[in-house]
C-alpha cells in the first residue's frame, strides 16, 4: 500500500521507518507497541540562524502566530483539542529550529495530524493577533531580562560573533520586536513552513500502514514550497583575541559567564569535546536544552567553585548546532564574592586540563553521565521523537549514537588535546556582571 502514495517505499533503518511524500516532506515512523500514547512531532528547518538585522526575533514570532488559529483551527483550539483528549502540546525555536508537538492517546494520532497540517497551511496571522502576541513577545523578552545570567549570555554572543546570525537572540532584538510587521511574519512563514522544508518524526503505538494514510490524506495536497539550502552566507572568522563584555548592574550577586568557540556538532573533534565538557562541567545530554534543569555535581568546576564556596550555581552548555558554535559557562558568585576571584578559580581549572589529561576515575564519571544520559534521551516517545528529528535536522538520525559511541572511545590524551586546541586564551569570550548594591566590593 504504501508505495502507491510514496515516492519512494518505506525503508527500515534501525527500527525507523521512512518514506517522503511527493511534495518534499520527510517522514520517520518510529512504532513502539508497548506505549499507550503516540506523539507527533514536526521540525521546521529554519530558527534565527535564518533571520537577519530588523527582522530579528522573527521565528519565535511565528511560532507563536500557529496557536492563533487559521483554516479549521481558531484561536486557542489547539490547546483545547489536545487537552480534551488528555494530551499535551507546545512547541520551541532554536537557532536552527523550530519544532511543534502533541503527544497524545494511541487512538488520536489523527488529532495530531490534523493540527499539523493546517498550521502547516492555512495559519491565519490575523493583524488583531499579531499586534497582541507583539506584547506578549516584548514582554517575554522583557522578562528574561530580570535575570541576570541571561543579559550576561546576550553580552557574550553578541561580543563572541561578528558576522554569523548566533550572534543574536532567539527572541530578538527589542528594536525589532517593536517594527516587525504582520507582512514580515507572514512572508517568513510562507517561505521556511512547507513540506519541503519540514520533516515529521511520529514516535508510539500506531500501525505504520495506517499512519502513512492519515499523513498522505492530511499533508500530501499542500504545496512542496521552495527547497531551502541548508547553508548560509556567514562564516565567524577565527577569533584574534580575548574579548570582554561587562555590565554594571542594581543587585546584590555577581555573575561570570566564558565561552568558547567550538567547531560544529558533525566536526571529527566533537566527541572529545563532549567527554571534556563532561570532565569540567558535567554531562546532561545531547538534547538537555529542553526543560531540564538538573546540574551536575561531580566535575571539576563544580567541586572548585560550589564546593570552594566562590559560587552557588555553574552550568555548563554543549552546543549541538549546525555551525560553529560556543561552549558556554555561567556562574551564579555567592555574596561578597568578585568576579576576579571567579575568574582566577575558572581559569585555573581550565590550565589544570591543559597541563595534565583527566584520571581514570574522572574518565569513568564522565562516561557514566555519557552514557547515561543517552539512554534518559531515549526514554519516553516524546524524547525519542525530539531526538530523531533535532539530529536529522542537524544531518540525520543516526547523528546522537555516533556521537556518543565515539565519545566513548575518547582517550584522556584526546580530552587534554581538545582543551588545548579551544579552549585558549585567544578563543575565548569572557562575560561580567558586576552588581553596584555589593556583590564583590569585599573579597578582591
């Protein structure tokens, strides 16, 4: 049956099945009998890696515009659908993605693939809804920057990029946000949301039979839309030197933030810098962006900074991206504490790599936490569908267990070297924010 309504049939790659309709959508099935609910995903191949000065902000925008209705959907009734059903929905941009998802009982996947298809074609953008949902954006935006530790991280990507649009925040500039018009949002969707520039992951207990019928019936009568190259025209050059941004703020704590340049996630050195983040800041997987909050406390910078009593928070973030990423570093200083006396600590453990590759028992944890985290990503259909699609997304399905497999064979020589490759002086980008109301006016 289904190779009279695919280009080509189905073809099995490790327990996935894959077809693509006529007008360019890619589809993975993956079947998982013992669960009790199914769960539908769909990855835009486009996030603010796409945008560009003015418009900037304009993918978390329209992702926002698809839960206002258009076509059979109203205001609001995605929301409802699901929720009536028991089900659960939301959806996230990245800077190289946008994805939507409902994962709902095995009975509804028709629901969720009902949803996807008209927001895939006929969301509305209706200008009430767009000059609303500009409040709710800037006061999104507006929110984040109470935090501390997300102002430093806008410095230190603004400072640590020149040229590629990383540079930017997800949820843009607030200048853009208040001159985006409903022309822009509407013109970014009908270029980056059709089938030949989306992939749709199902993951649960479905028949494939039956699931490819529902997705020819729902998606194969919308337009292909144009095949959009994966590559832009932006290349950060290397960078020549240490840069700095610091900001003087009201508080009462002060924050560090470093970061490093690092080479894409598909680069050959990437499994060494996994096993050396891991070492100096722990491991919470592949995919740990979305909505974990656990931090890691047996690595290096942990047991200096909050065991040393310099800081009460450090995180560590791996970038898995398409391009030249950074791998970031925040701290959270305890009261009375400077952002020197942060730095002199960091940096020393940052030399400590450099100098010497990491012991057997340091070598054992952090490929504890690799492997570990692995499997959680691959526990539960809604993981296991976000994982397939970010990593096809990225350049296939297969990418996180490669990934991982040659993570696990990392020597410490490996990690020693990758320190010494990125993590230099030169290469990196070293954010502060220093609070005037104390926060390390007395320890010096």
């Amino acid at each position: 049956m289904a190779t009279d309504i695919l280009r080509s049939s189905f073809k099995l790659l490790d327990r996935i099945q894959e077809f693509t309709l006529e007008n360019g959508l890619q589809v993975l099935l993956k079947p998982v009998p013992s669960s009790s609910a199914v769960s539908t995903w769909i990855f835009y191949k486009v996030g603010s890696r796409n945008e560009k000065l003015g418009t900037t902000g304009v993918s978390h925008w329209c992702e926002h515009m698809l839960f206002k209705g258009g076509g059979k959907l109203g205001k609001g009734d995605v929301h409802t659908l699901v929720s009536s059903e028991g089900g659960r929905n939301n959806a996230f941009t990245d800077h190289d993605i946008t994805a939507y998802f409902e994962t709902l009982p095995k009975d509804r996947l028709d629901l969720g693939l009902f949803i996807e298809s008209e927001r895939m074609a006929n969301a509305a953008f209706d200008p009430k809804e767009v000059e609303s949902e500009r409040q709710v954006i800037i006061s999104e935006r507006e929110g984040s920057e109470n935090f501390p530790q997300y102002m430093v991280r806008e410095e230190i990507f603004a400072t640590a990029y020149h040229e590629h649009p990383y540079m930017w925040p997800v949820v843009g500039w607030k200048n853009d946000l208040k001159n985006i018009t409903r022309d822009d949002l509407y013109q970014h969707y009908r270029h980056f949301y059709h089938p030949n520039n989306a992939i749709l992951v199902v993951c649960g207990n479905f028949d494939p039979e039956t699931a490819s019928t529902g997705i020819r019936n729902s998606f194969s009568n919308i337009p292909a839309g144009e095949k959009i190259p994966n590559k832009i025209p932006f290349r950060e050059l290397p960078q020549k030197g240490e840069r700095t941004a610091k900001l003087i703020q009201p508080g009462t704590l002060n924050y560090l933030g470093v970061a490093y340049h690092v080479p894409e996630i598909t680069h050959e050195d990437a499994p060494s810098l996994i096993v050396l983040s891991a070492v100096l800041g722990g491991w919470r997987g592949l995919i740990g962006f979305f909505g974990d909050r656990f931090v890691p406390r047996t690595n290096r910078l942990y047991k200096r900074l909050v065991e040393g009593s310099i800081a009460s928070e450090v995180n560590t973030y791996f970038p898995v991206k398409i391009d030249p990423g950074l791998l970031y570093f925040d701290v959270t200083l305890n009261p009375d504490v400077s952002t020197k006396v942060a730095k002199d600590a960091f940096f020393s453990e940052i030399a400590s790599v450099h100098d010497g590759p990491p012991n057997d028992d340091e070598m054992k944890v952090a490929f504890n936490q690799i492997r570990a985290w692995h499997a959680y990503e691959n526990d539960g259909i809604g993981l296991q569908a976000l994982s397939i699609g970010y990593m096809e997304r990225i350049q296939n399905r297969k990418l996180a267990d490669s990934l991982i497999e040659g993570a696990l064979r990392v020597t410490p020589d490996d990690v020693r070297s990758a320190a010494k490759r990125y993590l230099s002086d030169q290469n990196r980008v070293v954010g502060e924010y220093d609070s005037v109301n104390g926060g390390g006016a007395n320890i010096v």
